[in-house]
C-alpha cells in the first residue's frame, strides 16, 4: 500500500540540467571502494563510481527512478496574500537571505523533494524528504561552482539521496555530503532556515514571497501520498539499520549540532516544556515549539490532519548577552528585559522590540533518520 502510494507521487518525470566536466579528485576524500559493487545500479548514471564511501549495498531504489521525481527548477513565486491555497496550520519551510524572504508550501515540496532556486542573490537548493521528514537548504555553490541537484530515486537509511546535475555525485541529503562521485567527502554549506506555519510567516514577513503551484507539472497539491507515515509505532519504509529505541521512531526533533556534541529535542516533550535554554558545544541557544502546525504525513488531506506544532533554534547570545527566555503565552519573552518575542525570533514588544535573534542551523526531523547518521546524540530531558 505505501509503496504504491511513493510510485505514484513520482509520476510524470523530469527533465536533466546542463552537464559540465567533472572536476579532478579531491585531496583528502575516504577510500574508495570497488567501483564493481556499483554495477547493478551503474546504468544511466555518468558518476564516478570509483570514489565512494558507502557500499552499493546501502543504497535501495525508492520505486521512482533517477528524476521520477521532478525537481523543481525555475520556481515561481506569489505574495503571500495571493497564496490562497495553503491553510494559515500548513507547514511551510522558510528562508531569509539579505531580507529575501521565502515560504516553500511542504505541500508542494512533498512531491518534488528538492528546488533549485536563487534567493537574495544566492544558489540554494531546497530539500525535503518526506520519509524522514528531513528539511534542508544547502548553498549550491561547491569548490566555485553553481550545482543543479536532481532526485536520484535512491535512498540510504530511508533518506533522501540527492545527485548534482554536473558531476552526477551522489549526496545524502540529511548530512549534506557527496558519498559516491567526483566530490566525494565534500559536504555542502547548510543555511539557517525553518519550518513553521504559514500564518507564522506571513505574520514575521507581510511582504515575503510563497512557491507557487505553477511549476509545470500535475500533482494533486494539498494532499498526500504517505497518508499515516507518521503514526506513532510505525517501521520507517526502506529502513534496515539499527533503530535507537530511545525515542519512538518517528518522533519529530529538533537537531543542534556545534562541534563534536549533537541534541536532539523531542516534540513530545516541547509541547510540556516550550522554551529550552540550554548550551551546545559551548554555545548558548534557545530552542522555541508552538503549537498550531500540522503534519504533512497525517491525513489524505494536509489541512484536515493532526497538529504537531513547530520547533526553531536559535543563538540566545544577543550583543554581548545571553538572554534566558520563557513561554509566555503563544509567544516568548526574555527574562532579562521583559520583551516580547514571536517563534521567527524577532521581538514584538518590549525594549528590545524590532531586534532578532541569530537563526541556528537545525533540523527537524524523525528521530530514526538523524539517530541513523548521529549514532548516540545526547536527547534533552526536561
């Protein structure tokens, strides 16, 4: 049943971007290993398969072959009071880059997992795996050059494996590192962005810009292919790793990763204990959860399926000062000057009023997927 519901969100194709030379070795990558374990899965591809980190053995096809699922490539957007079509609950990834705001409807991005876009003047690449319910925006720009990522339909540990159009290396999409091709060991640079309601960002950015449903295919936008993929209890599809069974396997949590310590924050505990203060490979931060985000993993339809709210990080560290923050009633307020803050991490109210708080790169993810790639991370406990 599932499986036939992931063949059937990929349908219709797509097309292949511009290929350019690949580039030489990279100094420093992982050993390689025999390029011969590849061939099963070699056919079509023009990647260097003997520069790899991973056995071809991790990799599982997802149902959809190399771009069964459509990346979206030249996006168009709308205002966000012509976005009619998202529910003010539905989740929507957000990014800002020198003041270009942008909301990407995970309505849209469920079936087409990645976006090559171009905000505030910079490459990015917009990822979203619906089986680990990963999302990430990597900077597209790698050793000076601009890449055009493309869904491989392969997946390792159930996650996303993402190819650049260039080299046609293979990257994981939740560590962000090329494992199979000419880049091998190279990781791309990870921008701050967050995952939160849409009623949320139009409130943080009036005038910021939504993905429009113009993107030049045919899918049954509001709805979704993995209709109860998210019940608690449920095997993770494709799965045949070792699942830490600290946390539930699909429990939501926020990452946070500073030098060698990574943290995970459950949503089923955020929800009991919304402000966390806490230090991370010796930095300060704060991690924020509000309810009123729904799941886009849930119900047929997005807009009828359950809350599960939203989690964002921050630095707490602002001017020299390390805030401590508290709940207060749907929003957050400092305890050093009483003002008001919203969950985009800016203040409202109060003597701080129109200052933000320093975005955190994190994640939101299911815990099986980060504890696949993070073996042991420390959970926060209330």
């Amino acid at each position: 049943m599932v499986i036939a519901m992931l063949v059937a969100a990929a349908c219709g194709g797509g097309t292949s971007g511009p290929r350019t030379a690949a580039p030489s070795a990279i100094p420093g990558s992982p050993a390689p290993i025999d390029a011969s374990s590849f061939d099963a899965i070699a056919g079509g591809w023009r990647t260097d398969f003997t520069r790899a980190s991973v056995p071809s053995g991790e990799f599982l096809s997802g149902g959809p072959g190399k771009d069964g699922i459509p990346a979206i490539e030249a996006p168009k957007f709308i205002s966000v009071a012509d976005a009619t079509f998202v529910d003010d609950r539905e989740p929507v990834l957000t990014l800002v880059v020198r003041g270009d705001a942008r909301a990407y409807p995970v309505q849209i991005l469920i079936w087409h997992e990645l976006v090559n876009d171009l905000v505030g003047g910079k490459p990015v690449a917009v990822s979203y795996c619906p089986l680990c319910n990963s999302s990430v925006v990597f900077d597209r720009t790698v050793q000076g050059r601009v890449l055009d990522f493309g869904v491989s339909g392969l997946l390792r540990n159930s996650d996303l494996v993402m190819y650049d159009r260039q080299t046609e290396s293979w990257w994981q999409q939740i560590t962000g590192e090329a494992v199979v091709g000419a880049f091998l060991g190279t990781r791309l640079d990870v921008l701050a962005s967050n995952t939160i309601s849409f009623a949320d960002f139009r409130a943080a950015h009036p005038d910021g810009k939504v993905l429009s449903r113009d993107t030049g295919f045919s899918r049954d936008y509001g709805r979704t292919p993995y209709r109860s993929y998210d019940a608690s209890g449920s095997r993770p599809f494709l799965f045949d790793g070792q699942l830490d069974e600290r946390l539930d396997p699909v429990d939501r949590v926020v990452t946070v990763e500073f030098g060698a310590e990574a943290v995970a924050y459950p949503f089923s505990r955020l929800a009991d204990h919304p402000v966390v203060n806490d230090v991370v490979g010796r930095q300060s931060i704060v991690v924020f959860y509000r309810k009123g985000t729904l799941s886009s993993l849930d119900r047929s339809s997005i807009r009828d399926s359950k809350d599960v709210g939203a989690g964002v990080a921050f630095s707490s560290s602002l001017d020299g000062r390390v805030l401590t923050f508290e709940a207060s009633g749907d929003a957050f307020r400092d305890r050093e000057t009483g003002s008001s803050w919203d969950i985009s991490g800016v203040a409202r109210s109060g003597p701080l009023a129109g200052r933000s708080l320093t975005k955190v790169v994190h994640g939101n993810h299911f815990w099986f997927a980060w504890a696949a790639f993070k073996p042991e991370p420390r959970i926060w406990q209330p």
